[in-house]
C-alpha cells in the first residue's frame, strides 16, 4: 500500500498523545502499542485531574447532607449528568440513570422493564453478534418466566440479516435489544432500520452502545431508540461508572429495581414511596467521582470532536484491515461493509493467545479470545480471535508495528 496516499485528517495526534500519562510508558523494553481500546480505553490526565480534584475538594455524600462539601459533591454530580444529557441529546436528565456500566444497565431494564411484563411464550429479539451483556439477561428472564429468546441470523461479512430481522418480530416480541456497534467484529448495526421495523409493530428497543459511543456522537431523540446503555471506560472514563439512556414515560412505568437510600422519598413499615427519576433507579451512594470523570472525558471528547475523531478512526481501520489482510495465512473475521474500527483475526497454525503473548513481548497490547461474544465467534468457525481495536490516539506507526509483530508471529509458528 501506498502509505504516502493517505490523507491525514486534521488531528494532531502527537499532541493528543501527551495529554495520555499511561501511553508514555514501555512494555517489555518496548513503546507501548495499545490497541485493546475496545476493552477499555485509556483516560487523559483531564480525568485523571477531575477525579482528583473532586477527591480534593469535593468528595462527600450526595443528596443527603446540608453542609458545604456535600451540596459541592451533588453539585458536581448533577452537573455530570446534565452533561452525559446534552451528549447524548436526551430530553431531560430524567431520562439519565447513572450505572456501572452497560452490563448494569442492560440488567436494570431486563429486571424491572422486561420481567413483570413476560408471560410465557413471549419472545425477546437478538442478534447473532451481541456481547454476553446482552444475551445473559435476557435469558435469565426468560428462564424466569418461560418466555422465549430469538435470535437474527448474520451473513459471513458479519452483517444482521434485516429481512430475517424483520421476519422474526411478532406479536409476541416483548423487546428487541440489539448492540449499535459489534465488539468482537466492529460491525456497525443498521440501528435506524432496527428501531423503525420494531417501533412499526409496537416493540421497544435496547440498543448496547458500549461500543459506539467512543465513535460516533449520538442523539437519542433522533435514534428515537427506548433504551440505549454505556459505560464509561470505554469513552477515555472511569470504570465502574455507566449510563442508563430511557424514554421518560417507560422508566416511569417501571419498578425499582434495587432499593435503598437515595430511590426513595419516605420509608415506614407499611409502606415506602419511591423517589422521582432518575433517583428511583440509584439505590444507594453512587460512583459520584466516577461520574465527574466520565463527565470531564465528554467534554474532553467533545473538544476534538466526534467527527475528527471518527474520520481518523476511519483512516486507522482502513490502513490496519489492508495490512492485516495482506500477510499470508491472516484471515480477517468480521468484514461488514460498515465497521467502528477494530479487526478481528485469525492465522493459520497460530492460536491467538500465542498471538497476544508474542505481541505483548514486543509491547503491543491486543485482546484475545473470544470476546465475550462466544456465539458471534462460534459462527465463523473458530474458537478465538486476535483482536486490535483502535482510538483516537492511535497511529499509522503503531499499526506497522502491529503488523511486524503479527508477521513475526506467523513466521515462529512456521
Ligand atoms: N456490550 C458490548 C458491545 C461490549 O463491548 C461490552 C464490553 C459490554 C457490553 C459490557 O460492558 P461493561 O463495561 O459492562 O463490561 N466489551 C468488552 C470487550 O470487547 N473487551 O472487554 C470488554
């Protein structure tokens, strides 16, 4: 490939790069090379700073105490999520529920949004490529009632089979939860089509993001999704923290799901009044610095831009799936004609946990296995994958590395 051809978008990496205390470092004598941003991707000193400074200055119990440091703490924490509303572009701070993360978000709405409207026989709609997170769950319930989990096939580029999609909705569907972007193949879903053909037949829908929201801006009011769930270490965040996304009238509706401090406005024992939204669904102290955290990578994100982002991303992917594919014996999984930017890959004779132990002598860190997406991997006829999965700090350099590295490891296999 012609590297000289690729236009660089306008991103100054090597700067961006220094605001990444974590990337400074060497792995094994090496420059570290970080390519499992899919997993978890790494916080700028931004973060790091708004945490400590809440730590510093700030921490306290929210929502209870009339001191100073406690009113600061909810300050703080309610200005987060007045600040994961504006980049989501959801209606009202009502419709943001701190969680964990996706995992935590997706098991909220199958516990209290799913559960007590199950009967059995209904059916829950899924794909063929969605995470553990959004599998698990809806098993669970349907072990729980007797209602019934379906499955849309892919194609083998990786891509939903819409028309069979669209053929397995029924009467009977109670929900479609589907991923936004696929972690193990990068397949980027057809989430518009998606809610359109649900919304027609009156099926709400759960869309996962946790592996689009590093990637492109989103807008909940136009994706006019039900439910749309992150977290936030995979948006340069903290971990432990996440996002519940629900329309207003449906989170309204729903039960809690834990109680606790903070879900409730009065507690007697012959009955408890349930606080308003979002509070209803954080029983409990929430991560509040977690929060602030996530809240300082939004704007931090926000600064470049999504679109900056997203164009060097695009350029990153392209150059790696055209490297990648050119050495002899790599097989790439995962080749939907719309991809966020990571590839999944296998080499003839060479298990991918060798791949990753080989690579990560050499200072590159990628995942391996099969990614908590076990059906998705299953379905290409392998048992794991190598996966390098990209960011905004990642640079054309590193993917040569990447790919020497990978060579290398062919060639001690051969
Ligand atoms: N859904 C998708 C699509 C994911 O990629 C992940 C995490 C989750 C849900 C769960 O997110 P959590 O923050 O609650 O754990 N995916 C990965 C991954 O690809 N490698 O490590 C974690």
């Amino acid at each position: 490939m012609n590297r000289a051809t690729l236009a660089d978008p306008p991103l100054d990496v090597a700067r961006l790069r220094a605001d990444f205390p974590i990337l400074a470092q060497t792995i094994n004598g090496r420059p570290l090379v970080y390519l499992d941003n899919g997993a978890s991707s790494q916080r700028p000193r931004a973060v790091i700073d708004a945490e400590r400074r809440y730590a510093e200055e700030m921490h306290a119990n929210v929502h209870r105490g009339v001191h100073t440091l406690s009113q600061r703490a909810t300050d703080a924490f309610e200005a987060a999520r007045e600040r994961v509303r504006r980049f989501i572009n959801a209606r009202s701070i009502r419709e943001v529920v701190f969680t964990r993360g996706t995992t935590e978000s997706i098991n909220l709405v199958a516990n209290s949004f799913l559960r007590p409207r199950l009967k059995p026989g209904d059916e829950i709609l899924i794909s063929w490529l969605e995470h553990h997170a959004n599998i698990v769950p809806w098993q669970m319930a349907c072990e729980a009632t007797g209602a019934v989990l379906k499955v849309a096939p892919i194609n083998r580029q990786g891509e939903l089979d819409l028309d069979a999609f669209q053929a397995l909705l029924s009467d009977r569907t109670k929900l479609v939860a589907t991923a936004h972007v696929s972690n193990a193949l990068g397949t980027v879903m057809p989430v518009r089509e998606i809610v359109t053909l649900a919304h027609a037949r009156g099926v709400p829908v759960l869309l996962d993001g946790a592996q689009a929201v590093p990637h492109f801006a989103l807008d909940m009011q136009a994706l006019d999704c039900d439910f749309y769930a992150f977290s936030g270490h995979k948006l340069y965040g903290p971990d432990g923290i996440g996002v519940l996304y629900g329309r207003e009238s449906l989170l309204e509706a729903m039960p809690p799901w834990q109680g606790g401090g903070d879900m409730i406005l009065s507690v007697s024992f012959t009955g408890t009044t349930y606080n308003q939204l979002p509070f209803k669904f954080e029983a409990g102290t929430p991560h509040m610095s977690g929060a602030v955290g996530l809240a300082a990578a939004i704007d931090y994100v926000d600064g470049i831009g999504l679109g900056r982002i997203a164009a060097w991303e695009r350029m990153l992917l392209d150059y790696a799936s055209e490297r990648l594919s050119a050495i002899d014996g790599l097989t790439v999984i995962g080749t939907a004609k719309d991809k966020a930017s990571l590839v999944s890959f296998v080499l003839d004779g060479v298990h991918p946990h060798d791949i990753g132990t080989i690579l990560d002598q050499q200072g590159v860190a990628i995942r391996t296995g099969h990614h908590c997406a076990m059906p998705a991997i299953e379905f290409f006829g392998v048992p794991a994958t190598a996966r390098a999965s990209f960011a905004f700090y990642n640079t054309r350099e590193e993917i040569d590395v990447l790919v020497d590295a990978v060579t290398a490891a062919r060639d001690m296999f051969r």
